[in-house]
C-alpha cells in the first residue's frame, strides 16, 4: 500500500520536472535583464524602461493566452522563457543602439 502512494506521488510530480527545465532556462535571461534594466536606468531612459515593461506584459498575456490552452502548466513556463528573452533582446538592442550611436567608446571594439 505503501509502494503504490509512492508511485502515484511519483507521477504526480514527474510533470513538474519538465517545467522545472524550462524555467531554469530563463534564470540565463532573468540574469542578463537584471544587469540591462540596471545600464539603462543609469542611461537614465525611465521612458523607454516603462514601456519596454508594457510592451513584454503584453507577449506574455499573449503567449499565456496562445500556450496555456494547449500545454497547461509547460506552456505557461514556455510563455515565461520567450517572455525573458524578448525582454532581453530588445533592451540589450537598445543598449547596443545608444551606445553604437555615442560613437562606440571602448565598448564596441
């Protein structure tokens, strides 16, 4: 009786070990967020920071809305991992854009 609790407890959390993967991709783009949001705050671009906030609010009610119907709980961590990398590629492009456009400094060689 014992065995068969452990089983059914085994396989209900082998779902969550699929999330727990694909969440772990995004920490890589939740660290990189962090250190962007920072350079850009210090750029001194509040404006921009707000509505890149929106615009990435927006994917991910998107994304959830497109995966969660489909995929559960493995779309909602999918959703969260293109939302990060979104994130990520635009404030990381328009760090690059700002400084390319100061003449490049040091930074770009």
């Amino acid at each position: 009786m014992a065995e068969r609790t452990q089983n059914a407890n085994l396989v209900q959390h082998l779902e969550s070990v699929s999330v727990l993967r694909v969440l772990s991709c995004s920490l890589v783009f939740m660290s990189c967020n962090m250190m962007s949001t920072a350079i850009i705050n210090a750029m001194g671009r509040y404006r921009f920071l707000t509505i890149c906030g929106a615009a990435t609010l927006l994917v991910n009610i998107g994304l959830n809305c497109f995966l969660i119907p489909d995929f559960g709980i493995l779309g909602a961590s999918i959703a969260t991992v293109a939302t990060e990398a979104f994130n990520f590629v635009v404030q990381a492009g328009y760090i690059f854009t700002r400084v390319s456009a100061l003449g490049g400094g040091d930074f770009c060689r």
